[in-house]
C-alpha cells in the first residue's frame, strides 16, 4: 500500500504564493473550509459563491497577496472546466436523450419483464446501475422513482425492498465512475489515467452495489414499512410517444463510451508504446471526450428517430440538457479553483509535512478527508473536489493503479452518511413518502454502507495491485 513517505516532498515543485507557516496554513485551512460550510448550510448560499468566497478566505488568511490568490482560484476554475466541461456537457445531452426518447422507459420495460419475485430487487439495482451511467444523480431519481413506485404498488412489493436497490446503482455510479462530475474532477486534480480509473471504479462497484443495494434492503425493509405514495408517481416519458427504440440499440449506445475508454486502457497496457499505431488509434477513440461524442451521435441514430424525432426536434433537446448543468459546471469549476488555491499557498506540501511520520495509508487519509467535508457541506461533489485538492500531492509518487485508487478512494469518502444537509436526502424523503428518521434508517445508513463498503474495497485492491 503506497504511504507517505519522504520522497514525496521532493516531487512536489509548486512555488507557493505565501510563506506562510504550516500554523497559519492550518488556521486558513480550517476557517476557509468553516466559512464555506456556514454557507452553504446555515445561510444556504449557492455552492459557487460559497467556494469562491472560501477560496479568498482561505488566500487572505494564509498571508498571500490578494492578486495572486484571485488568479490561482481562476486558473484553477479556468483548468478544470476546460477539463471536464465539456464531458459533462455530452453526459447531459446523452441522458436527456435517453430519458426523452424513452429508452430508458425501455431497458427498464425489457428488464422487469424478465423478473419477479426474489429477482425484483436485483433487476432494479441492474436497471439503475446501467441507467446511473450516463445520468446525473438526481436525473436518475427523477427517471426511477415512478418505476420504483408503480413496482412496488402493482407487485406488492415493499417499497424499500425495490428502492433501496435501484438508489444504491445510482450512488454507487455517481460516486465512482466516470463520467460523472465528481470522479472526473478528482481524476483531473489528481493526473489520474481515466481508463484506468474506470476499470476499477467499475470493479469496486459490483461488489458494493450488492451489499449496499439488494442485501441491505432486506433490513432496510424490515426497519422501514410503508406503501408507495399514489401522488408521487408521475407520467413516464415514453407514455406520450408512439414509439421508442429497442432495447439492444439502447444499451449498446449507453454503454459505447465504457467500451471505448475500457479499450483505450487495455491497449495501453498490452501494447505500451506511445508509438505504436494501434495504440495511438485508441488513445483517440478511448480518449472520454470522443468516446462521448460518438455516443451522443450515434444516439441521434439509435435513440432518437426510432422515437420520431424530426431534426428540427434535436437542438431543442440538446439546448434543454445544457440548462440544467449549468449549476454544476460552476460548483465543479469553483472546486478546481479552491483546489487550486490550496495547492498555491503551499497546503497540499503542508499536508505532507505534517503527516510524513504518520502510519496511516495515503488512501485511508483522502477517504476521511472526504468524509469530514461531506459530513460537513453534505455535497458529494464538493467533497470530492475539496478532498482532491488537498491530497493531490500524494498522488506524485503513485503509480497509475495507486493514482486511480486514489480518486475513488475520494469518491467513497464523499458519499458518506448523507444526512439533513444534503440535498439528495430530502429528494428521497419525499419522493418515498418517509420521515426524517426513516430516511436516516434507510437512505443514510445505505450511503455509509456505500462509503465504507467501497473504501474498504480500494484499500484492498491497493494490497495487492
């Protein structure tokens, strides 16, 4: 297991912009994460002002020139935006096409149609696993909670039995795969190899998604049981179209960027020359923003006009996926620059001084510093970005397996405990009809189980790769 060790200092070139000590760095630290909190939680500040106000206040009190602090948090807000924008811009258009031509409708038709009984909670972890791919978290939730409901009210179902799985598949996707905001974040602060990143962020996630979906829901039903809410099952999509695409054209376009990026990093590792044509073909075709753009593409083709949509109807479509994002393009893109404040005032070498001489695993360390901020904002996503920035650092010394641990090693952490500060637990609240104390016992529990399932996980893997 890769740990902190001396050499690590030495690889670390960055010229801070203060020369502040690591007493005052540690303050800034701490008061620029607490400003951040406060924000967002108590007076409920978006988390763009919150992240950029933090990052001035972690500059001011840390002794840097106020100048030089603004430009590390745009440089840093420019360079992860232009990292990852666009990837989650195809991740957007990609899942609006999916919801709006019914094709999700129709892997989740095809797939409950081949299940009942004891299967119900598998087939449902499934559905939301494949469909968790492409969208956001919240999309889909919006997209599986009528599912979800109708299964468990016509089946007889107990509604945590069937919703505990198919909440679990969208977390655990959300949290440690690509490409999601989060893990694409981590990755780019981090210089992790994505492909890599995805290959194992696929296998930490079977195994956590099982435990923390369908076993766990076995509990999670006995703890908690209600019926669906009538008023929270809405019209699908697909109810209003004539038709929709098939099922094998459906997935096979979900699942082409992870079949190209998965390739890239295979080729890369079989072939190992830079040179070598084969290789570089991949590393075109496997790089995620090709890989993307040739789903959504070809999704015009296998999801779209199947449904009937006319050209005239695709932009619009497109034009409406992008609205949404705009939100957490900027949260993402303000990580990037507190990150890279914190990697400016010297605070990433300030955490390798400091910790040196501790016997605790670096994986272990960006788990808990993903944890603490979780627990703290209740964001995945500024967990994830706040805890990259502070331990990129570590990663100069890794090796590439070590580096994509890392990262999910991050992703974990930040999906830890989901409490009344997030707003995925008041979604879930709601849409299920629960209390705030059944939602603990259902949707918070199952989060940490994710959190300490995966971690575990890493920490494992990172024995023995």
């Amino acid at each position: 297991m890769t740990r902190l060790s001396v050499e690590m200092l030495a690889a670390d070139t960055v010229e801070p912009i203060t020369s502040a000590g690591h007493a005052q760095l540690g303050v800034a630290v701490l008061v620029g994460i607490a400003v951040i909190v406060l924000l967002i939680t108590k007076f409920k500040l978006h988390a763009f002002l919150s992240l950029t106000l933090g990052s001035l206040v972690l500059g001011a009190l840390a002794g840097a020139p106020l100048d030089k602090v603004i430009v590390s948090f745009t440089t840093g807000l420019g360079t992860t935006v232009a990292g990852v924008g666009v990837l989650i811009a195809l991740g957007a258009i990609l899942g609006k096409m999916l919801a709006d031509s019914g094709g999700a409708d129709q892997i989740v038709d095809t797939i409950l149609a081949r299940a009942s009984g004891r299967s119900m909670p598998w087939a449902m972890v499934l559905i939301a696993s494949v469909i968790g791919l492409p969208l956001f978290f919240e999309v889909g939730v919006v997209l599986l909670i009528p599912v979800v409901l109708m299964v468990a009210r016509r089946g007889n179902y107990s509604l945590m039995r069937i919703g505990i799985p198919a909440l679990a598949g969208l977390s655990v996707m959300h949290g440690l795969v690509p490409p999601h905001p989060g893990p694409l974040v981590a990755i780019d602060a981090i210089g992790a190899n994505l492909g890599v990143t995805l290959a194992l962020g696929v296998l930490v996630a079977i195994p956590t998604v099982i435990i923390a979906g369908p076993l766990f829901s076995r509990y999670a039903a006995r703890w908690v049981d209600v019926p669906a809410p009538d008023r929270m099952i809405p019209q699908r999509v697909s109810e209003d179209l004539e038709k929709r695409p098939g099922f094998g054209a459906t997935l096979t376009t979900i699942l082409l960027p992870v079949v190209l990026m998965l390739s890239k990093a295979l080729v890369d590792i079989v072939v190992d020359d830079p040179e070598n044509t084969v290789q570089r073909v991949f590393d075109v075709i496997g790089s995620p923003l090709i890989a993307l753009l040739a789903s959504v593409l070809v999704g015009i083709f296998t999801l779209l006009r199947p449904a009937g949509f006319s050209k005239e109807r695709i932009s619009p479509l497109v034009e409406k996926s992008l609205a949404p994002i705009a939100g957490i393009l900027l949260i993402v893109g303000a990580g990037g620059g507190f990150k890279q404040t914190l990697i400016d005032t010297g605070v990433g070498q300030m955490v390798l001084d400091i910790s040196k001489d501790w016997s605790i695993p670096a994986l272990l360390l960006a788990w808990l510093i993903a944890v603490a901020i979780r627990l703290a904002t209740g964001s995945a996503t500024v967990a994830t970005v706040s805890a990259a920035g502070l331990v990129a650092p570590l990663a100069a010394d890794m090796s590439t397996t070590h580096a994509a641990l890392l990262v999910l090693a991050i992703g974990a952490g930040s999906l830890f405990f989901s409490h009344v500060n997030d707003a995925g637990f008041w979604l879930v609240k709601e849409y299920f009809g629960l209390n705030v104390g059944q939602t603990v016992k259902t949707w918070s529990v199952m989060e940490t189980i994710i959190s300490v399932v995966a971690g575990g996980l890493v920490l494992l893997l990172s024995l023995v790769i």
